[in-house]
C-alpha cells in the first residue's frame, strides 16, 4: 500500500517550506532549468567553485543580461545561492539534475526480456528477467513473480536484463539496509518498524514504513540480515558474493524453518544463515537489529 503523507520539514536552511506545485512551477522556464544544470555541473567539475554572474550567463547563453537576472532570482535562495560573488547549486537543485539525468521526469522506456542464469526457488525452472516501463523483475512460468521493483530510466539504458536485474538485485539490498538504519531510500525520512508477524501463518514477515513519504517495504525477516557483515562474511568463506545473488539463491530466505522467534519478552527472532548444526546464527530484536552472532 502507498500512501502520500504532506511534509512538514524545512528545505535546505530556510524556515518555511516551499508547496510542491509552487517548486515544479519555478522550472517551467528552460532558462531556470538550464541555470541549475549549469551550476551542477560545475560543482561536480570544479568541486566548490562556483560561476559568477557573467559566467553564468554565457554559459546559459542568454544576451539579455536583465531577462537573466530576472530567471536567476527567482531561484536564489532556494534553489541558488550566491557566495563570495560567485553563485551555487544547493542541494535541492544537485538532486533535481540527478533526476534530470537519470530520466526520471523525461524518459520512458520501453518493456524487454531475456533468461536468466538463476533458477525458481520452488521448480528449479529458469527464470526469466523482465523490464517494462520502469519496472524490473523476475519470474517464473509457474509461480509468477518473484521479486519486482523499480529503477530510473538511465539504468536500463546501457545495461542488459540480466545485467539490469543484478543492479536491481544490489539497489534493493541497499534499500533494505537504509531501511534497517531507520532511513527512507526514497526521502531520507525516518522510518518506523512493525513488530514481526506471520500473516496466515507463512512466513515471518516485518514491515518499515515511512513517517513521511508513501514508501513502505514489506520482506521476510531474514531479508534484513542480508547486508550484514556476519553474513557478507559467512558467504566470502564459501566463495558467494552476496552483492551479486539474487535474494532467491540464499536458502536462509528460501526456507523459513531456519527463522524463529525464540523470545516475546524482550521480542528476539534468530536466523541461521543454513541448516548445519555449526552454521552462523544472528539473533535480532524488535527494530531488526542484531544484538548477538553465534
């Protein structure tokens, strides 16, 4: 379920917030949008340094230095801002060229598939790999979807399916980490967990849910530990990568037998990462993080 939660917080250093529609509108000029790009790039050429207002204006190329100013200050402040005679992009305005770049308000691909190296968890049939309007996943003929989200559309420019579902694959484990930290990978917002549960009684199930966008991630508990370095560490020794395994491959997440919860009061759960008796064992509390390695 997404929901969509109106923000509260301030943008960079001020103390009032801009209303979305309001920020969208500022760049309906290609001038405006055209000047942040300008400043991001030299940011990221030239570190800190900035371009003055000549500067700036021919690399805009605008003639009409008055029309300039007039585009410029309506970005001042909250988009630019003007340091020792030189002007700046803001953080706001970096993330706004990210989005740019990646595709993200411009582009719209197209769907493509291909097989894939990896086999279905519950048939052992290969999987096919998919990737269709910003969506990526794979699946199996006989039982559907397996694992599914999404990505910019400048990720799926140069990058092959199975190349395109192993950088999905390692996105999504970075977003579980965050969302372990207690960080949303979508706002940087804060995020709340649940208590751990098993819905008709499947599989041990824990949601994090953002306090201030709609992102809410739903997995198997033993998804959590993935990027932990007991965990990272136990596979190196077995020469696995878990950077590039599909969550499908680990057997700790295929079998749930191997996560318990061995404690209500204080509410433990423990997850073997195989079914050796001498196997690693991570013991989590309520917030999913890891109080104990056996």
């Amino acid at each position: 379920m997404r929901r969509y939660r109106k923000s509260t917080s301030v943008t960079d250093d001020d103390s009032t917030s801009l209303p979305p529609s309001e920020a969208f509108a500022l760049f309906a000029d290609e001038t405006r949008v055209a000047i942040v790009e300008a400043l991001a790039e030299r940011a990221t050429a030239e570190g800190t340094d900035g371009l003055t207002f000549a500067e700036l204006r021919r690399a805009i190329g605008v003639r009409d230095a008055g029309q300039f100013n007039y585009h410029l200050s309506k970005l001042r402040d909250r988009f630019v801002v003007k340091r020792d005679g030189k002007y700046h992009a803001r953080w706001s305005a970096l993330k706004l060229v990210g989005a740019i770049r990646a595709g993200t308000f411009t582009e719209s691909p197209g769907s493509r598939t291909a097989a894939l190296e990896h086999d279905c968890p519950s048939c052992e049939q290969s999987l096919t790999g998919a990737f269709d309007h910003g969506l990526v996943w794979m699946e199996c003929d006989e039982h559907g979807k397996l694992f599914q989200t999404s990505v910019a559309p400048q990720a799926a420019a140069n990058r092959s399916i199975p190349e395109l579902v192993a950088f999905a694959n390692a996105e999504t484990q970075h977003d579980i980490e965050r969302a372990v930290s207690g960080t949303c990978s979508m706002c940087s917002g804060p995020m709340q967990v649940s208590t751990p549960h098993r819905p008709d009684h499947g599989t041990l199930i824990v949601e994090f849910d953002c306090l201030s966008c709609w992102m809410r991630i739903q997995l198997p508990v033993a998804l959590t530990v993935v990027r932990h370095p007991a965990v990272v560490a136990h596979f190196h020794e077995r020469g696995v990568d878990v950077r590039k395994e599909p969550f499908t491959s680990f057997e700790f997440i295929k079998d749930d037998s191997l996560t318990a919860v061995v404690s209500e009061e204080p509410y433990r759960v423990r997850v073997a990462l195989d079914s050796d008796e001498d196997t690693t064992t991570l013991t989590l509390d309520e917030v999913m993080s890891v109080v104990n390695v056996e």
